[in-house]
C-alpha cells in the first residue's frame, strides 16, 4: 500500500469514529459508556484511541495500533446530548456493520450522517402529546384528584408547545426552564383561583415531569463513581441549574400571584383508586416511549421496562423501605440491560434506561428546594432534599451493582 493511500485510509477511519462518537454524545451516552464505545471500536478498525469525553466536547488522540504514537488528535465542541434511542440503536448497526465488513467506510459515514434528517410534523405533534400524557400520567401515579389531573395535563401540553416553539430559538431555548416553570406556576395558581382547590406545588411539579434533570443527576453521580471525574462534575452542576431555573420560574409566578391578589385554595388529598394508577402507568411509559425517540419496533420493551422498574420499585418499598425498592428495580434493570445487550447484540440502554426514569430524584430534589425557599428555612426542605440524596444514591448503588451481577459486553 503506498503512503498516500495508508494516510487516506487512516484518515477515513479516524473520520469514521470521530463521527460515530459525536452521534452517541448526541443521543444521551454518558461519558464512561461513550470513551468504552469509542475505544472498543477504534481497536476494531486497527487504531490506537485516547478517549475524553464530558457533556459540551471531547478530545479524541489517534494513532496506528502498536505503533506506539498518536499523532492525530480531534477537539470537538457538541450541545450536552438528548436522549434518542432509535439514533442511538441507529449507530450502534451501523458501527457494527462496518466493523464486520457488511458496510465500508465510506458507506457507515454516509449512513451516520443520514441519521441527520428532520423528523415529520407528525413526530413534533406526538411529542408534545406526550408532554401533556406524562404530566397527567405522573399526576394519576400520585393518585391526585381529577381535577389536578386534568390541570397537571392541559399545562405538560403547553410546555411542549413551548418547547417545540423555543427549539430554534437560542436566546429562548436559554430560559425554557424558567419559561416553563413560570407557565405552569402560573396556570396552577389560575385554576387553584377560580375553578377550584389544587395540591398546588404537587401539580407543579407533575406538570414539569420531563424537564426535571433527575436523569441528568444520577449520570452525574455515576459517572464520579467510575471516575469521570470532570464529566460528572460538569453534569451535576448543569442539573442543578437546571432545577435552579426551575424554582425560578415557579416562583417568579407565585410572587406575581400574590402582587395581583390572587388567592390559591390548596388541599391535600389523594383518592383515586387502584384502578387510576395502573392505567396512568400504562399511559406514562407510552409517553416516556415516545419522549425517549424510541423506534416503534421497541415500544413494547420500552414500555414493559420502564412499567417493570416502576413496580418493582412500588412492591418491594411497600414490603421493606422504599429506598430499597429503587435499589432492587435499579439493580434489576440495569443487569436485564445488560443480558439484553448479550443476547439481542443491541445496546441495553433500551431495557436500562426507561427502566428508571422513573425512579429518578429529579422531583423530590425540586420539592425541597422550593420547601427551602417558600419556608426561608433550611428544615422547611431537609425532608425532601434527604429523600432525593438517599434516591440518588439507592439509585447508583443499583446501577454499580448492576453491571457486577451481570457484567456488560457492549458499553452502550
């Protein structure tokens, strides 16, 4: 092989995983799956890789494997990534087709890139359904009367909106929490007013369900624990500001309640029977489906593990503690994630990753801080805030536990 052609080639591989690793920044891969995914791939393609990733760039170093140097390096600024499971499904084939031999790579480029096109009107109206579905499933899951129901509903539906209408537009994008945050503090506080008592902080929070950063925090923490010590750092510190935006924007539209005189009636109440909660967790994980982009050939495992990790957490913290119910449903699910990726040779984060979103502190941590605020006292939250910390940390231990019942093969 001439010189020339053996740089092209070096280059055409280096190409190859450096667009591979962007795309599974994109689609919501956390730093030690991403640098195991990355590595694992440049040694296929006979190249020597130095992998560092967090959640706005990465550095990737290249060289010929045994020879000893890595003389190509790639710095690559990326948008912290979302959740995308068909993508991501996407380029774990297309990865693996070309490092059998099924595609060349020119091909597995070309084919990571078609991943690129614009989803259909119908996609961006279903989504924003499942704004709306997710908020009144997760409000029917805390078995809240009709009508915080039906409000916690109507509001997730106007945050999708917001979403969908800010996604183009970076100034807004910025402030879409708050945004949000302040639309359903503000339609919560109206209905309370007028049509009658909510549990007002509890439909808040149901109605702000797919914005809390709960996911965001246990990655941040699993990612300390495996020594990515600059990704997890990173990344709880863009969870909480994410739920600092949050607790603005609630009581941005609280405050202005009361300049205006309004008059909430809240209540405590819960009385809905069995039957609401199981059709709100069937709902609820149709919804999570969608919000996850997941392929519609993986609805069903989707859902049924997202309804699992649910249960499982549900029963066992009814018998026990329910801190130890979302250890078991984390542990449970992160090592059928695992059998999964062995068996089917597709990535486990189809089985792990609905299988606790569900389970994830985002809302106990939101709870506590607005209790912090509302309260001006530190014990006015210490209950939540503790609650959240001991999710997070069942939740880790589950996941670490997890991969040693039984181990990973494949990183995603």
């Amino acid at each position: 092989m001439n010189a020339a052609l053996q740089r092209h080639d070096h280059d055409a591989r280096v190409d190859f995983v450096v667009e591979l690793a962007g795309r599974l920044h994109a689609y919501g891969t956390t730093a030690h799956r991403l640098e195991g995914s990355v590595m694992a791939v440049s040694a296929k393609l006979g190249l020597e890789c130095g992998a560092w990733s967090n959640p706005t760039g990465m550095i990737l170093s290249f060289g010929e494997a045994g020879g000893g140097r890595r003389d190509t390096v790639r710095v690559v600024r990326l948008s912290p990534g979302e959740t995308d499971l068909y993508k991501l499904c996407e380029s774990d084939r297309i990865a693996e087709a070309v490092m059998s031999g099924e595609l060349d790579l020119d091909a597995g480029h070309a084919a990571l890139r078609a991943l690129d096109r614009p989803g259909s009107w119908r996609g961006k109206f279903v989504a924003i359904l499942a704004f709306g579905l997710s908020a009144a499933a997760v409000a029917g899951l805390w078995r809240l009367p009709w009508l915080d129901i039906a409000t916690a509903g109507a509001t997730g539906l106007l945050i999708g909106v917001l979403d969908w209408a800010t996604q183009n537009r970076p100034r807004l994008k910025e402030a879409n929490d708050a945004l949000a945050a302040m639309v359903a503090g503000s339609v919560a506080v109206l209905v309370a007013s007028v049509i009658g008592p909510l549990n007002l902080n509890t439909v808040i929070i149901s109605s702000l369900i797919v914005l809390m950063p709960g996911m965001s925090l246990t990655n941040a923490v699993n990612e300390l624990t495996n020594q990515n010590l600059v990704s997890g750092t990173a990344r709880f510190a863009g969870a909480m500001s994410t739920i600092l935006k949050l607790a603005i924007g609630m009581l941005v539209a609280l405050t202005a309640a009361g300049m205006l005189g309004l008059q909430p009636e809240i209540r405590a109440l819960r009385p809905q029977p069995d039957w609401v909660e199981g059709l709100a967790l069937v709902l609820g994980t149709y919804a999570f489906a969608v919000l996850f982009r997941t392929g519609r050939r993986d609805y069903p495992l989707v859902m049924l593990s997202a309804a699992a990790g649910y249960l499982l957490s549900r029963f066992v913290g009814a018998e026990w503690d329910s801190t130890v119910g979302v250890f078991v449903a984390a542990l449970a699910m992160t090592a059928a994630g695992n059998a999964y990726a062995r068996w089917f040779n597709r990535p486990g984060a189809l089985v792990r990753l609905p299988g606790i979103i569900m389970l994830v502190p985002g809302s106990a941590s939101l709870r506590g801080l607005l209790a912090v605020v509302q309260g001006q006292s530190m014990e006015a939250g210490q209950a939540a805030i503790l609650a959240a910390l001991n999710v997070l940390l069942a939740l880790v231990a589950g996941l670490l536990f997890g991969n040693i019942l039984i181990p990973t093969r494949r990183n995603l």
